[in-house]
C-alpha cells in the first residue's frame, strides 16, 4: 500500500470500525499532544488504554495506564503509537503477540516505519503513518471546519451522532 497518501475513505473506514484504541506512548503531562488526543478520543465515545510505563497503574483523564500492550485487561482493535520512528519495530513486536490481532496499527504525526507496516499488513493489520486520528476524524466529520480550517471535504450529507460532546461520526461516501 502507498502509505504516502491515504484516500479518506480507508481512514473513515478505519475510524468507524474502531472502538477500542491502545495508545502506546500515552502522557499524563495535560501539554503533550498524546495527552490531548487520548482526551480527544476519548470524548468521541472511543474507549482507550494508555500505555506507559512510568504511568502504570495510575489513572491518566480517568482510564488505568498499563506499562505494555501485554497487560491489556481486554483485545483492542487500534494501536496508536506515539514513540520515535525507532521505537515502531519492538512495539509491534508486541502486537503481534496479542490475541486476537488488531485491526489497526497507526502511527502519529512523523512517525514512519516501512518495514514496520510491511510486516503489519502481511499479518493482515492495516496500517496508517503519519497521521493523527483526532485530525483525521475532525476533518472527515467535518468538525475542523468550525475553526475555521479547509478540510478538503465537502458533504451535504447530515452526519452521524456518537456518544460524547459534540460528537459527529465520520461521513461515509
């Protein structure tokens, strides 16, 4: 897969099929981008497990941090990283040893890993790089656009309610 550029409908695909997201690299500092998205997600009705180390078994926004993919209390279906570039390889290590397998591995902004994703999608995980998911399913549920932001996306289609404030689902073509 070109992972250069992604067609919104695999991302609202992805975002739709979702509900329950292990973010690896998880922050309980309130000015890390990691700690906003996790709140961010978490008020559109997802259900997310921090992972931290130095975080585990406190609470982060709420919801008990565990210090790996392996302590899981439940099977997720995203894993949301928020390493280096460097880091994606042993963390899908880790991924691969869950069971079941998720059905997605993302990757935050400027986190890249070819052959990371190539081992991913042979074992039948899609794969997203360098994107976020609190931009991607703003502009994909056309939220983004109240600030003022072009989101590319054009729809007269009335969207879909989720639980959580505001909450827009993300349109379907």
């Amino acid at each position: 897969m070109n992972h250069d550029a992604y067609d919104n409908a695999y991302i609202g695909g992805i975002l739709n099929s979702v509900k329950t997201i292990a973010m690896v690299g998880a922050s309980a500092n309130d000015v890390r981008p990691s700690f906003f998205v996790l709140k961010y997600l978490l008020a559109k009705g997802f259900l997310v497990f921090p992972i931290n180390p130095g975080q585990a078994g406190k609470e982060i926004l709420g919801r008990m941090t565990y210090a790996s993919l392996a302590h899981l209390p439940e099977p997720v279906d995203m894993v949301d990283i928020f390493r280096a570039s460097a880091a994606v390889p042993g963390i899908l290590d880790e991924v691969l040893k869950l069971n079941p397998l998720p059905k997605v591995l993302w990757m935050q902004l400027g986190v890249r890993n070819d052959e990371a994703a190539v081992r991913a999608e042979a074992a039948g995980i899609k794969v997203v790089m360098n994107r976020c998911p609190k931009i991607e399913y703003g502009k994909l549920s056309g939220e983004i656009g109240w600030t003022g932001v072009n989101s590319g996306v054009l729809s007269s289609k009335k969207p879909l309610m989720r639980s959580g404030f505001q909450s827009f689902g993300v349109r379907q073509k």
